[in-house]
C-alpha cells in the first residue's frame, strides 16, 4: 500500500492533522492507497500559495503558459497506463474503457483546447477602447469521482492558460489520479503556487473554499444537492461560479428512425462506466405503438453486451460502481421503481460476486413523473418512457428540473434537429453525430453554469476589462 502526499506550493505534504484516507477496490475492497485528510489549515496554506503565485503566472504570456500546459498534456500521454491501471483500482472503471474514455479522450480535450485557442480572443478594440483579457486570481476546482481524470482536466487546462493559479479538491474516492495528475505537473515545471492539490473531505474543506475571501472562482462539478451549497456559500464573497451539475437526459426516439441505434446510444451511456456519467441518457422516449419493438431491441442489445466482471479483464464492459454508499443509493432506485408500478424489463436483481456491482436495470411503461424518471440515479439505470404525439414526447423531454443533454434520433437530420432546437438541455446529439470536444459543453437549467471545453470553456475562467483611451 502506498502512502501519497499532497501538493502545496511546489511542495509534497501530509495533512497538517497527520490523518489519513484510505482509498478501496470497489472490485475487492482492497485498499489501494492512502491520502491525506486535508485540514482547513492545509486548505489555507493552499490557497495562500496560489494567491502568492498569482501576479508572476498572470503575467506571463498565453504563449508560455500553453506550452507548460502542453507538457502536462505530454506528461499524461507518457503515464498513460499508469493513470488507467489507478482508474480502475480506485473507480472500478473497466480496463478497456478505462484507457480510452478516461485516458484518451481527455488528451484529446486538450489538444482540441490547444487548437480552439485561436479563437479566444484575449485581447480586443472596441470602440477604440481596449480590451483585455486575464485571469480572476484563485480558482478553486472540486471534483467528482465519476471521471477522475477528465474532471480535473476540465478545469485546470482553460483556468491556468487564463492565467489563473488553482487549488484542486478532487472526491474522496478517486484522488490518487489527482496525486498523479500533481506529479506531472511539477514534472512539467509549472511554478510553485501556481497547481496545488489537497485531498480530503468536501464536507470538511469545501466550505473553507467557498467561504475564503482570497478564492475568486469555484469550478465545480458534482451533485446538483452540493452545488446548491456551494451557490448559498460562494455568495458571501460573490464569487465566480461554474457549476456542472446533475442530469436526467432524455432520447427522443421520433417514429421512422433507427429503432436499434436509438436503443444502442441510450443503453451504451446506461451501461458505459456503470451509468456514472452525468449526460447518461437515462430517459428513452418512444412512440407507445413501438414500445413493445424498443423492449425487444433493449433485450437484444442486453444479451449481446451487459458484460458483467472483473475490471481488469479487457472483455468486461460492465465493472462495479464506485462505492458501497453508490451501490446502496442505486439499489433504492431500483427498488422504488418497483415500487412506483414501473414494470422491470431485464434486471433489478442483485449479483452474487463480491465488490460493489448492481445489475443494469431497464424499467419500461415508466410514467415521466414517477421518482426514477426524475431524480438523477447515477447507476445503470434505464428509464423506457411511451409517448402518444411528438408535441408530448418534447413535453415529457423537458418536464425535469435538469438540462444537460440529450439526444434525438428520427427518419432525417432535419426533422431530428427541429425537434433538438425545442429540447431545454446544453447539448443534444441527433441521429449518428459524434460529440466535438471544442464545442461548448455545460447545462440548462439545473444542470449547472457555465460551460466547459474549447473557446468557451476558457472564456469562463478570463475577467475582462476595458482600457479607455
Ligand atoms: P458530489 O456533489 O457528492 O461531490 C463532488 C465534489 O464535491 C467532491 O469532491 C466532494 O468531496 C465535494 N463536496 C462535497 N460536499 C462539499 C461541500 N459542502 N463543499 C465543497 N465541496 C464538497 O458529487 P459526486 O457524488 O462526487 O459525483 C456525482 C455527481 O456529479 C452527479 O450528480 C453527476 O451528475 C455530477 N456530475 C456532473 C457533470 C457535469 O459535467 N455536469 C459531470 C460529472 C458528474
């Protein structure tokens, strides 16, 4: 078992109170490492250190810090499998997607970043008057566990080459990726103060962060319910916030399309890291004369794919979830769909293997206002959902309280994209798209504020101001 340090100011730490975190195998339980439980004063000296490193970092040029930024890029790229052999120890993430959806692709993120970045525009004339462009100061990022890497990724990459400095609080049960991710930051040679990492638990540190008059911007990613909190907390000292938050995203399927590929796309994202993500498209809405052909194909799609094991077999699509308190939560979900009269079309039993696996779950004939329709489930959970007209199927899409995603699949890209302008949601993916990492990502509604990746993604993290000449 290894014991890892946080990072403070250029400098690898114990927590100040000398107590630890152990971090488990959701697979086995067994424990992966140790972390530091960070103290309020550890979160202090934190943000002291980057408020510190602040004015040198925001005065360097766009061009200098990209490519400090770029080496981070080339660090992660280097310890690739490293970081996903930790992914799924920590998360119970399977190999395969491990590598490619947690590793990969938030290289890939970026590099689009780096690419988009011709078109931020940190300097500008308007009216004769000019406009600049830089960092707010201090940003804070708290992260979820869902996406270990890629969360953190997110934030980092756009606030520093902003020209902010960032103090980092990934989940509790996903932070030993964040110590790697620390390494390779110091490795990349970023100045001390300017990337500090403190573990430790939200409910004790976070409110130090959201309260501290030096912190200027939360970037947060987590539960609706937290960031809520953050929002009450965050308005003492008016900060800044961007929030990415909860979903409950919907896939219109529109008579005449492709009934199967409809089913694929909301059931991958279902069964895909164990439907811990938060744009899962966990409502599938279908005309009720094609429920019966949906159940049949979602049977189909089942059998050929729910592949339930061990993470570390390359075959295992289907893994744990990430802790005992998630596979509890999930379980109750399941349990109140039951409950609530939704029929269970495949599973909703339990699995006889030791670690924390819940069985991928179809409910079908769901009513949208029942609790499993509503509220986020964060697990492999699948809601079949009949609707009588398309003006229904857009009415029952946006009766949420969420709007992070969603998805349309009809006869053509027109008529999918006229029923994509009405759905309230951030994104929404129509027919065969694929997903462009320098477009803007973020949520409607309640699902956050702000929006990440490419041009936008850095836009959030600049502080403007105008120069009268
Ligand atoms: P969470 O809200 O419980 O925790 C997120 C982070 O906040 C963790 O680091 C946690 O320690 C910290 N935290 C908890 N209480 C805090 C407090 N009082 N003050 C400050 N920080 C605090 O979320 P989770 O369970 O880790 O992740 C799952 C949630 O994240 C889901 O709701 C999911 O939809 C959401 N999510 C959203 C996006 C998005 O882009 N919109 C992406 C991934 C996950």
């Amino acid at each position: 078992m290894t014991d890892y340090q946080f990072y403070i100011d250029g400098e690898w730490r114990n927590a100040s109170s000398n107590e630890w975190m152990e971090v488990k195998n959701p697979a086995n339980g067994e424990i992966v490492g140790r972390v530091p439980r960070g103290t309020a004063d550890d979160m202090n000296a934190a943000v002291a250190a980057a408020k510190a490193a602040f004015p040198a970092w925001n005065e360097t040029s766009v061009e200098e810090r990209t490519a400090l930024l770029k080496k981070v890029r080339d660090g992660i790229a280097d310890r690739q499998d490293e970081i996903a052999d930790i992914i799924v120890q920590e998360l119970g993430a399977p190999i395969s997607l491990a590598r490619s959806k947690h590793v990969q692709q938030p290289i890939k993120e970026m590099d689009d970043m780096f690419d988009d970045l011709e078109n931020v525009h940190f300097e500008e004339d308007i009216d004769g008057t000019q406009v600049v462009k830089e960092g707010f100061g201090v940003v804070a990022c708290v992260t979820p566990w869902n996406f270990p890497l890629t969360q953190i990724e997110r934030k980092i990459g756009p606030a520093l080459i902003a020209g902010n400095t960032v103090v980092v609080k990934p989940a509790t049960d996903t932070p030993i990726t964040a110590v790697l991710l620390a390494e390779i930051c110091e490795e990349a040679g970023l100045p001390k103060g300017v990337f500090n990492l403190v573990t430790g638990q939200g409910s004790q540190v976070g409110d130090v962060l959201t309260e501290h008059k030096d912190v200027d911007v939360i970037s947060f990613t987590g539960s609706t319910e937290v960031g809520r909190h953050l929002y009450q907390h965050a308005s003492f000292t008016i900060k800044k916030l961007i929030l990415e938050l909860g979903g409950k995203s919907p896939l219109i399927y529109m008579p005449g399309g492709d009934l199967d590929y409809a089913v694929k796309k909301s059931m991958d994202t279902v069964v895909n890291n164990c439907g811990q993500t938060c744009s899962a498209l966990t409502r599938l809405l279908v005309p009720r004369e094609e429920l019966e052909a949906a159940n049949q194909s979602i049977l189909n799609y089942y059998e050929k794919n729910v592949v339930i094991g061990d993470p570390t077999d390359p075959d295992t699509v289907v893994g744990p979830v990430v802790s005992e308190r998630q596979k509890e939560t999930v379980e109750s979900y399941i349990q109140k769909g039951k409950e609530e009269g939704a029929r269970v079309l495949v599973g909703g039993g339990k699995i006889d293997r030791e670690g924390h696996y819940v069985e991928p779950t179809v409910f079908t004939d769901v009513d949208n206002k029942m609790v499993i329709a509503q509220e986020e489930i964060f697990g492999p959970v699948l809601c079949v959902i009949p609707y009588d007209s398309l003006e229904e199927a857009i009415e029952i899409a946006n009766d949420t309280e969420y709007g992070l995603s969603g998805a349309v699949v009809g006869p053509s890209d027109e008529e999918a994209i006229a029923v994509a302008r009405k759905i309230r949601t951030g994104s929404v993916y129509i027919n065969k798209s694929g997903k462009s990492n320098k477009a803007p990502y973020g949520g409607y509604k309640q699902s956050g504020i702000g929006r990440e990746n490419g041009r936008y993604g850095v836009q959030d993290y600049l502080e403007i101001k105008s120069i009268y000449k």
